[in-house]
C-alpha cells in the first residue's frame, strides 16, 4: 500500500500530493474448466514473503525496509536530448511479494523524475500443483484513491482522441467529466484515459494540470461472467471501507456523484479502480 505520495518538479519546488492510498486491492484468479475462481487477497490472509540481500542487493541499488519491502534506485536510461544537451532519468521502485500459496505475487510501485508513477504486478514460483497443466488468469485489480493537490476538489474526465472529425485530415480530443459513479471501458484505439483534475491546481502557462491514467495491460482485457470485470476503469466516491473488487457493482448502486465542488472548493473524494487481466497459458 502507498500511502502517500508527493511529487516536486524541482529541489526548491513545491510538494504536489497525487496519492493518498494506491494498492492492488484483489487479484482475482478464474480458471478456464471453472474448478476454481480464486480471489487471492480478499479470500484469504496471506501476507507478505520475507526478502533479504539476495532479493534487494545494495550493487543494484537496493535497501531493504520494514515490512518486507524493498527499495530500488535505478537509472532508467535517456529520459531528456537535445542536440548536445542529454538528461538521463532515475526511478525509485518499492516492491514486496505476497505469500499467495503456490505463488509469490511481486507487487511493485515506480516513481519516476518525471513524475510517471507506474504499478506492476507479476505471478511467479508455481502452479497449482492439483491443476499444473490447467489454464487460468490472474486479473490485479488496483485501487486509487488521488488526492491532486491535496483533498478536496478532484475531478475525473474521461480522454478521448477521435481522427478525423469534423474532416479528413483533422482530429478532436474530448474530456467529458465522469459525473457520477460508472464503470467505464478503455479502448486503446481512442487513446483512453481518465484524467483526475484539481480545482485549483494549474501549470507555469495557467492551464489546469491533470494526472493522467493510462491502462498498460499485458494481454487482452479481463471479462468473464462477474459483473465487476465487465469494466476497465470503475470511479466510486471514496469510501474507506469500499475495497473489494467483487462488491464494485454494489457500491456504485445507486450512483452517486463524484464531481467536485469548485465554487467552494469543497466536495466529492474520487477514486479510480482498474482492473487488468494477466493471462497465464500454462503447459
């Protein structure tokens, strides 16, 4: 669990919140003859494995932290080029792996310098023994609760690119504001994403700033026959005792707002849920 994070654009800059509580809330595990539909983090109490010098080295940049966690500095590379002018980017990534019975989950978190923060989650040890052969997936449903600068006064729109419209050759971008608690679909072909905006918070040229989410799956979207994967991205009014993926479709029933209030920048608490499947093929 992240809990929180702050992003500054430079050393005498202002601290800006984004997060107050991001985690992968379930990961949800159906099998394709239907022997078993595993929900590894609500269903059971598992718990982190322990890590030591060999899992968080220190020649890798590592530092193992309480709680079973590691932390990793890396240079990630070319981040910046112009001509002569070269900026390489670093990261910090926090990770654990979850005890799940036969498998080990690594959960991990990356912030970045340019102020990307990304979530991954990978299965890894074994299979089933019972099932070793049988095939199944592995769907990380993540929870986040943004607080852009601060509580209250986020709002989420929904980003669409749509070429050429209204004529050939040109193309429009649309950012309606998601108004009340909804599932919604990520089509990649429409550059899809939800955008959780502040009341207040704008950049150096005035215009409001956004923290953008982007869905990075590994393979197809997650659909089977619970109503809670029939959606990509579900925004709920935020409610700390909402966390379960399978309860999705209660806790938006009826719907209730989530735009904030700008006049008096007083209002609603927005939380995003993605939900990502990983298919594992197993042979």
């Amino acid at each position: 669990m992240i809990h929180w994070a702050f992003f500054r654009k430079a050393p005498t800059a202002k601290w800006i919140q984004i997060l107050w509580d991001a985690r992968v809330s379930d990961i949800f595990v159906p099998y394709h003859n239907n022997s078993h539909r595993y929900y590894d983090m609500s269903g059971f109490n598992f718990s982190l494995v322990p890590i030591g010098p060999s899992d968080c080295p220190a020649t890798g940049g590592g530092t193992p932290l309480g709680g079973n966690v590691c932390k990793e500095v890396h240079d990630r590379g070319l981040a910046w080029k112009d001509w002569s002018q070269v900026r390489r980017g670093e990261e910090v990534v926090l990770w654990g792996a979850l005890g799940a019975g036969n498998y080990n989950y690594v959960m991990e978190w990356t912030f970045r310098d340019d102020g990307v923060v990304m979530g991954r989650v990978g299965a890894t040890a074994v299979n089933l023994p019972s099932e070793p052969l049988e095939t199944h997936m592995h769907n990380p449903i993540w929870r986040l609760d943004i607080d852009l600068d601060g509580f209250p006064g986020d709002t989420v729109k929904e980003g669409t690119h749509t070429e050429f419209l209204p004529t050939p050759l040109e193309a429009t971008d649309t950012k309606p504001v998601v108004s009340r608690e909804s599932g919604l679909d990520w089509d990649p072909h429409a550059f899809h994403q939800m955008n959780v905006y502040d009341a207040t918070l704008k950049n150096g040229k005035s215009d409001p700033t956004s923290l953008q989410l982007v869905a990075l799956p590994t393979g197809g979207l997650s659909r089977h026959e619970e109503d809670f994967t029939k959606h990509d991205f579900w925004v709920t009014l935020y409610k700390p005792t909402e966390m379960w993926a399978a309860q999705l479709p209660t806790y938006i029933c009826p719907p209730e707002a989530v735009t904030a209030k700008r006049t008096s920048f007083s209002g609603t608490r927005a939380q995003c849920i993605i939900i990502l499947a990983m298919k594992m093929a197993n042979s």
